[in-house]
C-alpha cells in the first residue's frame, strides 16, 4: 500500500499531490516502522527476561516505560523502510513492467545465497534439505520471508540479518545509480511526459540522494543500537544436530 501510494504521487507533477495524500503517506511510513519495531522490542525485552536483567515481558511494559525504547531503536526501522520503499518505488517507476523480472532475480539470487550459506554453517546434507525443513510446516515461508525482506527486517532461524541488510544496501544502491541515470539521460524512453521525474529532474536527485543517505545511515544503526546482536540471539545454535524449531 506504501509503495502504491508513492508510485501515485510520482507519476503526476508533485505540485498536484494532496495535504490529504501526504497525511495519508507519512502516516503510512510511521505504521510500517512501527510494527518491525515492538517486534524487535518483544524480542529484545524476552531475551533480557530470559537473562534475569529485567522482569517484564515487553507487552507488560507501561507507555512511559516502553517510550525510551521506542525512541531508541525506531529511528533505524523508519529509515530502513524508507531507504527499501523508495528504492523499490523509483524501480518500478523507471523499469516499470520489467522491474517484476529483476526482483524475480534478485529474490532467487538471494534465495539461492541463503541456502548455500545455511548448509555450510548447519549440519544439513546441502541447501534443499534446509530449504525442505524450513517449507515442511510453512509451505510459503520462503515467499513471504524473502518478500518480506525487501521492505524490513526478514524473519529466519538460520540466515543471519546481516546478510540482508548488505544484500539489499547493495542491490537497491545499484538499481536506483542505474534507474536515475537512465531517467536523466533518456526520460522518453521510460517514463511518461507528465511524470514527476521528468518535470522536474530535481525532485529525482533528492529522492536517490535520500535513499543513499537513509540506506548508509540504517546500516550504520543496524550495528550501533544493537540491533544485528539481538537478531542474532535468536538464530538456532550450530550443534552436531539440525535443531527443529517449527512450532509444535
């Protein structure tokens, strides 16, 4: 729904967009980062419980309490999620129909990346088994994980986030230099007259210059808050056995 209401705004000259619409989009922005955030939190505040270094389970939390969490770790899931959805929106802005194509390699790619790197770090046969385990009770958690990571955090027992994080910075930085370029030097080709980008070219470098910016920015926070330790917490331990962590 974020990326639609972007992908709206984009196509016609900025000029024309509503206060309702750009009420409606920040409001959207924040509900996106909200969610991946109490997740995380829930995470973090159930690993310190399970560690004797706090006492409440983070639903338990008051909102004064949960307040200095909040402000501490929701900066780095809301320029995640802009940095993704903007990167994702000037994509299929530019490329539009042939976008489909290059997320489609891009998530077998990284599907494909993920297993390998599973299968020398866990005890598994080779990727199709882990790739087989994982599927057995969650027939479409592949999709939705891998999808899911193109916007947020991914959700994995084995692949650490870290190898999200890197893979997308890349991808998208790489997708949007090429997306920009291309609009800046041949707009007739892939974009109609009335789109934003080609009105006003300016509207364009800002949009990749904050998409850079938010993109180096997140990742720097992804490490600093200690966001990449608390996700690794969770991932499955490497034992001689392929622990099965489905819920029962």
């Amino acid at each position: 729904q974020l990326c639609l209401q972007l992908f709206i705004i984009f196509k016609r000259p900025l000029h024309e967009a509503s206060t309702l619409q750009l009420i409606v989009l920040a409001s959207s922005f924040f509900t996106a980062a909200l969610g991946p955030t109490e997740w995380f939190l829930w995470s973090k505040q159930t690993q310190a419980v399970d560690r004797w270094e706090a006492d409440l389970q983070y639903e338990y939390l008051g909102f004064m309490e949960k307040l200095p969490l909040l402000a501490k770790h929701l900066p780095f899931y809301a320029l995640l999620v802009v940095f993704r959805v903007l990167a994702f929106t000037v994509t299929i802005s530019v490329f539009q129909v042939y976008s489909v194509l290059v997320y489609f390699v891009l998530l077998i790619l990284l599907f494909f990346i993920g297993g390998w790197r599973t299968a020398k770090k866990y005890p598994y046969s080779g990727p199709c088994q882990y790739w087989r385990d994982q599927s057995r009770n969650r027939r479409f958690f592949f999709p939705a994980m891998l999808f899911t990571s193109m916007f947020t955090t991914a959700e994995d027992y084995y692949q650490p986030e870290q190898q999200f994080q890197v893979f997308w910075l890349v991808t998208n930085i790489i997708l949007v230099s090429i997306a920009t370029t291309l609009s800046f030097l041949l707009p007739e080709f892939f974009l109609e007259d009335d789109h934003v980008f080609v009105q006003n070219p300016v509207v364009l470098a800002i949009v990749a210059a904050v998409i850079l910016l938010s993109g180096i920015i997140s990742l720097v926070l992804f490490y600093k808050i200690g966001v990449k330790k608390v996700l690794d917490a969770e991932l499955a331990p490497v034992t001689e056995e392929v622990i099965n962590l489905e819920p029962g």
